[in-house]
C-alpha cells in the first residue's frame, strides 16, 4: 500500500511543477552570480536549478556525516569482535 503513495505522492509533484512550469514560463529574470550576470533567463529554469542545487548540496552535507558514522561503527564493531 506504501508504493502507492509514493507514486500519487510523485504525480502530485511532479504536477505542481508542471503547472509552476507552465504558468511563469513567459518570465525571464537576470541571474547575478558576483562576477557576471545571466540575462533572460527562464524563471521555472532558474527555480528548478537552485532546488537541484540545494538537493546536491544536502547530499554532500550528509554524505559527510555518513562516512563518519560508518567509521565510527566500523570502529566499535572491531572492538567488540576482540572482546567476544
């Protein structure tokens, strides 16, 4: 029963960002990145591209803290493996 919800959970995503898409796909915006600016450039395009940037950058932030509880563990299950 949980795959369903899943999946309606990912149509119902999938068609909010259709209709975010389609809605404001007229509007462009000028992107400032410090040294340069992108001009006209779509609005779903840029909204779309800081959300996958912020998705990568949660991985890596938890990847990190991940290889350090593996390590950790790895750590006391050699220990406990001497104790027995």
């Amino acid at each position: 029963m949980k795959n369903w919800v899943r999946i309606l959970n990912l149509i119902v995503a999938a068609a909010l960002a259709t209709a975010f898409a389609i809605a404001n796909g007229g509007q462009h915006v000028t992107v400032e990145l410090g040294l340069f600016a992108l001009r006209s450039v779509s609005l779903p395009l840029v909204v779309f591209g800081a959300v996958l940037f912020g998705m990568v950058a949660v991985l890596l932030a938890g990847l990190r803290g991940d290889l350090r509880n593996r390590r950790q563990m790895e750590k006391a299950r050699r220990l406990f493996e001497r104790e027995d």
